[in-house]
C-alpha cells in the first residue's frame, strides 16, 4: 500500500493563463442557414420545408467579455455593427428568436399564474410595438 506523500505536487511549467474565463456573445443573426434535411430520404418521411426564411443573416456583432487572471480586471472586445438586419426594429424582433433567459423568464410569469395581459407591462415596451410584434 502506497503512503501519502506531504509533499505538494508540482505543477507542469508551460505558459500562465491570461484569462480565468472567457464568454463570448454573438448576435441572434450570426451565421447562416444550413439545410440539415436528409435527402436521401423519401419525400414522405422529410419533414415541411421552412415558410418563412431563416433570421440567420451572417451578421458578425459579438461581444467578447475576459476575466484576467490574478487581478479582478475585465477586458471587453466587441463589433458594435449589425449587417443583413435592422436592429431595434419591430420587424427584427418579431424575426429574431427569443433569448433562452427571456424564454425562462416569461414560463416563469406563466407558472406564477399571469397571463398575457399581465406579462405585457412588466416587460416596458411601447404597447404600439409590442402590439405589432404579437400581430
């Protein structure tokens, strides 16, 4: 039976980390449409083709966001310029698809017991574009 050493292990000698962590968020629109049916298949097992065309419009946005290591400084790269989209627009939110944190926060007013017409002004948009969107 092998004994416990007190020794602490030593670590392998290479480059130091810069960043403790790093998250990078691209916009909704990033990349393009891929066309993942098998076509192989016969046409009876192919599901319906897409009727609206996809929000994917290679927009290149992103925010990058990095923690350095060994201080608390953050460093945040980012392309502030949308393409292929009208950003803000009543249009481009009702295209967009909605954010998994918005998503699980609206089942969560759900399961509280609100309904739509209670949601609607928690969420402090312009009931005229909000209405537009819902159309």
């Amino acid at each position: 039976m092998e004994q416990a050493s007190d020794k602490p292990e030593k670590k392998k000698p290479g480059p130091k980390k810069l960043y403790d962590w790093t998250e990078k968020l691209v916009c909704g629109h990033a990349g393009t449409y891929r066309d993942e049916r098998k076509m192989e298949l016969s046409p009876s097992k192919h599901r319906p083709y897409r009727q609206q065309p996809s929000v994917k419009t290679d927009c290149k946005a992103y925010i990058i966001i990095r923690k350095r290591s060994g201080d608390d400084t953050v460093v945040i790269e980012y392309c502030w310029e949308h393409s292929g989209h009208n950003v803000g627009t009543a249009h481009d939110m009702s295209a967009s698809m909605v954010a998994p944190a918005v998503k699980q926060w609206i089942e969560d007013r759900v399961e509280e017991g609100l309904d739509w017409a209670s949601i609607k002004p928690l969420l402090r948009v312009k009931n005229d574009i909000l209405d537009k969107v819902c159309a």
